[in-house]
C-alpha cells in the first residue's frame, strides 16, 4: 500500500520557491525546463448560487479538502502529461458554475520532482485548491506485467487503483480524470451522478463493444477464472473518466481484489491491456451509469497510421483523446487532426507551435 503523505500546496509553494532560487535549471528534473513556460490561467469565480466551501472564519487551508461542498477530483501528474494536465485543469474551471469549489487531488509519482511540479502549477492557478500526494511506484512496478502498449505499463497509470489509500479519508467521493481528456460541461453534474445502493463507481458503459475481446484465451477457457462474470452483464467502460465513492471502495478493499487480478495476470496472461482488464474484472456489470456525452474517448486515434476519429454521435461534455495520439504532439508536429482544434484553446503553453532552434 502507498505511504500517505500529503503536501498541501501553499507551504510547498514557499520551499519549492526556495529550491528553485538554490539550485540552477540544470537540476530541475530531467526535462528541459525552458520548453514549458505556461500561461498563468485566468480567476474563475463561483457564481452567486454556489454553496459556500468556507463555513466560518476560524477554518484553516488544511481542512479545506475535506469540505462537504467540495467537487473533488484526482488525477495523475507527471512532466510528460503536464501540459494535457493543465489543460484538462483550465477546461474544468472554465466550465463550472462553482470553480472556486472544485477541489483538485494531484498523485504524482514518488520519483518525479514534485516540487517542480507543484511550482509549475501554482504559477499557472494561482487561486486552485490542490494537493500533490506522492506515489511509491516501486510497490506497483512489481505487479505490472507488460502490455501491448509500452505506454500504458508507467505505475502511474495505475494510481487510480489507489486513490482510496491516497486521498484523506474523510473525502467520500471523487471524480478521476485522465490527463488527456477537456470537459466542456459542469463537473458539478458529472460529480452528481447517483450511485444507487451499491455502485462503487460509475462510468459511461459501452454494451456494444465485444467484452471477450479484453482478456485472453486463457482467461475464457479456464472455468474458475471466467466464471468471475457469472450472473454479472459485464460490459466495457473506459477508466478514465469515473465517479468512485471512496467510502464503499474502502469498506470493499477494492484495492486488494484489483491487485490480486494483477498477480494472478503476472503468473498467467489473462489480459493484454494495462490497468484496465483489473477494474473490468472487478466491476463490470456492477457499475452505475453515466452517460455517455461525458466520455467522448478514442479521439487520439491511431497516429502512426494518421487515422482521426471522429465523435461517438450525441452529445458532447467531455472530449477524451484516449489512444496513441494526443493533440499538443500532433498540434506541434502541424498534422493535427480536426477535432484536436477543440484542444487547442486549452493549451496554456507559452510560445505553443514556436520551435526552438
Ligand atoms: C457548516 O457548519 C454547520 C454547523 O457547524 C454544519 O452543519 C455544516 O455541515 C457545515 N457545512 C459545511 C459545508 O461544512
Ligand atoms: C467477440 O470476440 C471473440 C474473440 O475475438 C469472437 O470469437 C466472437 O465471435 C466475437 N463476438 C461477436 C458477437 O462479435
């Protein structure tokens, strides 16, 4: 299980402040830090019907993560997504009545310079409220087993898994997000999904594509194992976009029965995906319900072939650029697809589309 540790953003703020003057750039991680200045985003404020997340004058910035009022949402951060993060960020505030109660939970690998991380954002949100939670990746290393897509095989993309142990435990529900996705709707709706009496987590659920495609021969063929969808209707959804009732998934041990797939899958292949086949095996059929306009996935395509997707038909809250190609390299490389256009006016990139010689 990951150690708990939490870094609350302001008083980091100041160390991190301090570290950057004392060390040059050189040792600032190990990308080059001059090809990602951002833009500092603009304030959002609530509008005039929003809850009040501050109750009375004696409550402390610590304690504001766990206000009753609080849209929280998790995701991951990492210098490689940074710049997705922060438009997916952008996206989020922009488009709810209530940005000042959206409470962000950022898990960050262990190793990574969280402290660069921490500066980065709060430069571009100076008014967000967020924590950084450092993530041992080392512990999940060992359970990973490698996929049909090195990029998927990262311990972070497993940090959902965790979320539970992560974040404090009087948050009783989250809203997790990719870092690859913008929301063009409230999150305050999508946060208000209603779980029934026992969902864990609900997400949009696609009945129509072919679930046995997800796990091997091996799986299907051996009675004990895929038994496990007996007097379930298990149906493909996409982990990217989910609302988990934190409370219901503690109380499960939910963690553990994800982790036990994911042993059993390092001692005989029954998947060939990520992080995704563990959370089929454990909730499909038993998931609440969203619809789908808030999961528009797929739009990274398949660059290597130069294939955009388009749409699902319907609505749209969200866009998700799920798959190999994401919109900043395409944008950047001047082979965008059409609908990376809709990414675009998130970017908060410095000098975007500027190469350096
Ligand atoms: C504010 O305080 C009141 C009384 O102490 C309590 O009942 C209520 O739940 C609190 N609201 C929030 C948002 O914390
Ligand atoms: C689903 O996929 C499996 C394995 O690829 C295949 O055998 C089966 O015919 C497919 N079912 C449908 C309904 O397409």
């Amino acid at each position: 299980m990951p150690k708990f540790e939490s870094f609350h953003s302001r008083p980091l703020l100041l160390i991190s402040l301090l570290w950057t003057i004392s060390f040059s750039t050189h040792d600032i991680g190990a990308i080059n830090t001059k090809n990602f200045d951002f833009k500092e985003a603009p304030k959002f404020y609530n509008s005039p019907t929003c809850p009040s997340l501050h109750n009375s004058s004696t409550d402390t910035t610590i304690t504001e993560i766990c206000f009753q009022n609080a849209v929280n949402v998790a995701m991951t951060l990492d210098a490689a997504y940074l710049r997705g993060s922060m438009a997916a960020i952008l996206s989020v505030l922009q488009h709810s009545s209530c940005p000042e109660n959206v409470i962000f939970h950022f898990i960050a690998s262990s190793s990574a310079n969280i402290h660069y991380l921490n500066l980065k954002l709060a430069t571009s949100f100076p008014y967000l409220h967020f924590t950084i939670y450092p993530f041992r990746d080392s512990p999940v290393a060992g359970l990973i087993s490698t996929s049909i897509r090195a990029a998927l095989d990262c311990p972070l993309n497993y940090a959902r898994n965790y979320l539970a142990d992560l974040l404090p435990r009087c948050i009783q529900k989250v809203v997790y997000l990719d870092s690859d996705l913008v929301l063009v709707d409230d999150i305050t709706k999508l946060a208000a999904t209603p779980l029934g009496e026992e969902a864990v987590l609900a997400a949009p659920e696609y009945c129509n594509a072919n679930f046995t495609t997800y796990f091997t021969p091996t799986f299907w063929s051996n009675p004990s194992l895929s038994l496990t969808f007996a007097n379930r209707k298990p149906c493909y959804f996409n982990t990217g976009v989910m609302v988990i009732d934190l409370e219901r998934w503690r109380n499960g041990d939910y963690t553990t029965k994800i982790v036990e797939w994911m042993e059993l899958q390092k001692r005989m292949r029954i998947y060939e995906l990520g992080s995704l086949p563990p959370f089929l095996l454990v909730f499909a059929g038993n998931i609440a319900p969203v619809d789908h306009k808030w999961n528009q996935h797929g739009l990274g395509g398949d660059n290597f072939r130069g294939l955009c997707r388009d749409l699902h038909p319907g609505p749209v809250s969200l866009l998700h650029w799920s798959g190999k190609g994401k919109p900043w390299v395409r944008l950047d490389a001047s082979r965008p697809c059409p609908l990376d256009a809709l990414w675009a006016p998130y970017d908060l990139l410095q000098t975007p589309y500027v190469l350096e010689s």
